[in-house]
C-alpha cells in the first residue's frame, strides 16, 4: 500500500502520541556516556531509553470469545494472498473485506477463497481505501500483509476502531512505533499479533517442547538467521510493489528481518515470559553486490540512477543478544549472498544441542556426534506438542512453507474464537522487530552495545509461557483439503 506515512500519522493523531514515563530500559550494556560521546542514528538510541508506565497487560489477556471471526485483509501481494486462501478453509470465519493499493491483486486474492459464504467486499479505490476497510463495523480482525513501512500505522489504526490486528514481520520499523504498538494494545485491549510463521515449523515446535520438558538443561545459547538470496528481485518491479524492498535496503544497514530466526528462540528462552532481553551488538559486513547491481541496471534504465552509491545495507549482518538469564542469542542476516537458504535454528544447552540447517533437523547429546534417525524418532514421539499432534498432518496438506503458515493462522482464529490468549502478543511483536532499528545504531556505531527496552515493563518476570499443549481450545474444525 503506497499510503504516505508521515501524512496518515498526521491526519490520523497518532504522531504525537509520546510514551509516558514510569518504567526504565534495562542497564545491561555498559557505554561510555551520552555525554562525552556523539552517536549516529541518535534518535534511535532516544528512543529506545524512552520510559513508560504499563496501563494494561495484554501478556495472558483474553478477549471475549468470537463464535465468527470477521475478517479484512490489507495487502494482498505474494503473503497476504496466500493467507485469504488458507484461512478460507478454517471453520469459523468469515472473509468479509479485500483491500490492496493494486485493484487487480485484490481480485485475483478474492478467486482464491476455496469455501462459500464470504462477501469479501474490494477495498482499491485508492491508496487510503484500506482506512474505510478498518472504520467497517462488521470486522473482528485486521489481518495486514502490506509493505514494510505501513505496518504499525495500519495496525495503530485498526487497534483505534476497535479491531483486533495480525500483522507480518516485521510488526514494525522503528523504536517509537514499537512503543506506540504495545501503548495502542494495552489501551484499547486489542490483541496486535505478529505473523511469525516460523514459531511453528515443526523443528521449531520439537525443541521449544524439548527445551519446556528440561530435555536441553540450562539454556546457554541459540542461534537464528534469515539468509536468503532474493538479490534479483530486489529489482523486479512486479515481484516487490513499487521497488519497497530494494528501497529499505538502499537506507537502512543492520538486521532488517530478524524475527524467522529471533522468534522461535525467543519462545524457546521464554523472552518477555520469565526472562528479557537485555542488551545487543551489531556488525555489517559491506555491501559487495546491491551498490554494482544498481549501476548496471542504470546503464538502461533511468529509474535505477536514483540508487546509485545510496548507502545499501551491508551482505552480511551479524547481532549478538544477551538476555537477562545469562544466554547469548547470535542472529544472521543475508539477503544477498549466492548462498544456500538458512534459518539456523540452533539451541545448545548444558545437557544437549540441536540445530536445522543444514537439512534435516538434528539432535545431539554429546560432542560425538548426532542421534541416529531410530534415535532421533523416538525423541520426535515423545516431546511432539499437541498442537502439532492435533493439526500438523492437515496443515501439511494445505501448505505454505511446509504447513507452518496454516497452523500459525489457525492457532490465531483457534484463539479468537475461544477467548484464548495469543501465542505472540504485542510485546513479541515490539521485542522482536525492535532489534531491525537497534542494529542499525549499532552498526552506525562500530558495534556499540545498546539497551533493548521492555517493553513488558518488568510483568516479564511473572508472565506465563503460551500454551503449545492445547489444555484449552483446538475446537476449530478446518475444511478438507479437497473442498
């Protein structure tokens, strides 16, 4: 959706909506002073030791049960399309609303509904039609798969008239609007629900259950990563709307898509849920590919003159997170490099280690080498959690990246409609996506430690890990894959 940001904040008053004060960012790192130092990206760091007072919180919240869940759609690219096609096979919902800037992709996501009953009204008049689409009062839920940078001001409006919102990674791009997301949740006691579908591959799922059971012993150190070659589609016109990808790559250098490997780990930790993350560094490499890249396309197309020597996020970028139990989290970032696809979900603890990629998933005891796959099976047996006993196999079925996609949207509507609390709440979804602005400073800083603000201000320490063993709900039926 092509909205101006600055304009929509404006009109919609949410750009002065400041932080209150009451709760202070965590004393983990150990920087030399405000005072004696000049920072880059400064407004960053300000914003991140921003103090504020808990009014509500949404960690454990359960909102009045939907018998239907209502939903609107906003962004139907590539990711929101997929999704209009497979909640329309989960019972209980109701598709009443498309919007998307691209008249042409609202309609083609609308053929893609597999089950009757859905009105599925077209919001694509202009680029603020999706505005109208939140102000309808037969919407439960705003489910938004736009670009980047509309995010939060999509999910700040939608929370303000009222309705729930689930949101892609990552939930927002900057400190102030992370804040601005948990203080709209807790105020209008709206759930604001990040769309990490990694938090249920089955991998992810095996050990987080593994970790719960005590199968890894202390936690020492996990690892995540988003390393994926879209290098030449950074520059297709029809593969990215409007070239916003390519364009958040041209100004912002760190880690600018952290949650696939961050998320999963941060559940695995029990982060904002009996433990926090403290403080991080980041590192870049330099960037070796998109600055030559744009220089040969502009050599035949003018439009491309306009990123010529931008200052183009690095190949590589490396952050290392320590939480407060004393663990140390590293994330990679690559989406540049000719390498093979990874999301290294790795945990190493005192009594055991396991790591994905490279394909398959494996476990280990000791330094003498992995389980064998007899091993490996009876271990898969035991510590498989219900949700994946109960709807693993059908969301294979279905699909999208294996069948993690349509678990993560039917735990949501399971939630929903049984007044359940959410698997990932706000302060997931501000956490996590906080640390895409944070490495930026860092990196702009020669890898100076930063604060990572709690955003749970200090209800981490009694909030209770989300539920993986369905002790409640798993009462929504999904339709055969055939129908």
């Amino acid at each position: 959706m092509k909205t101006n940001r600055r304009g929509f904040l404006k009109m919609a008053g949410l750009a002065g909506a400041g932080v209150m004060t009451g709760c202070s960012p965590s004393s983990g790192s150990r920087e030399i002073s405000a005072e004696t130092v000049t920072y880059a990206l400064d407004t960053i760091r300000q914003q991140a030791e921003r103090k504020y007072s808990q009014t509500f919180n949404m960690s454990g919240y359960c909102a009045p049960k939907l018998d239907v869940v209502r939903i609107g759609f906003i962004g139907v690219g590539n990711r929101g399309s997929a999704a209009v096609e497979r909640i329309s096979r989960i019972d209980g919902v109701s598709i009443v609303a498309i919007g998307d800037v691209q008249p042409d992709k609202a309609e083609a996501a609308k053929k893609r509904i597999k089950s009757p009953g859905h009105e599925a009204t077209l919001y694509t008049a202009d680029d603020e039609a999706w505005m109208e689409l939140c102000r309808r009062d037969d919407i439960d839920l705003v489910y938004i798969a736009s670009h980047w940078a509309m995010h939060a001001p999509m999910a700040l409006y939608a929370m303000e008239q009222g309705k729930h919102v689930a949101l892609e990674i990552p939930a927002a791009t900057t400190v102030e609007d992370c804040w601005k997301l948990v203080e709209t949740s807790e105020r209008t006691k709206k759930h604001c629900v990040i769309l990490e579908n990694c938090c249920y591959d089955f991998f992810e799922l095996l050990t987080l259950n593994m970790a719960r059971q005590g199968f890894f012993g202390d936690i020492v150190h996990c690892e995540g990563a988003y390393i994926h070659d879209i290098m030449e589609s950074l520059f297709e016109k029809e593969k990215r709307y409007d070239y916003w990808r390519l364009k958040e790559n041209a100004k912002r250098n760190g880690s600018l898509y952290p949650t696939h490997g961050l998320g999963p780990v941060c559940q695995l930790m029990n982060v904002n849920r009996g433990n926090k993350m403290e403080y991080m560094t980041s590192m870049s490499s330099a960037d070796f590919m998109l600055n030559k890249k744009a220089k040969e396309l502009a050599g035949s197309n003018d439009y491309f003159t306009q990123f010529v020597d931008n200052p183009f996020r690095g190949n590589m970028n490396t952050t290392c997170i320590k939480t407060q139990t004393g663990s140390t989290i590293m994330l990679q970032h690559d989406v540049t490099s000719p390498r093979p696809y990874s999301r290294i979900h790795l945990v190493s603890g005192t009594k055991a280690f396991a790591q994905k990629y490279p394909l398959p998933g494996k476990i280990a005891t000791g330094h003498d080498g992995f389980m064998s796959e007899e091993e490996y099976a009876k271990v898969e047996k035991q510590y498989t959690p219900a949700i994946v006993a109960k709807i693993g196999d059908l969301a294979k079925q279905i699909g999208g990246h294996g069948g993690m996609d349509f678990m993560m949207d039917w735990r949501l509507i399971d939630c929903l409609r049984n007044g359940l609390p959410m698997d990932m709440d706000v302060y997931d979804a501000a956490a996590w996506s906080v640390i895409g602005p944070l490495s930026e400073w860092s990196v702009a800083n020669r890898s100076a430690a930063i604060d990572i603000p709690d955003f749970t201000c200090g209800s981490w320490k009694t909030n209770i890990p989300h539920d993986i063993e369905l002790q409640t709900g798993g009462t929504t039926g999904v339709l055969n894959q055939d129908n």
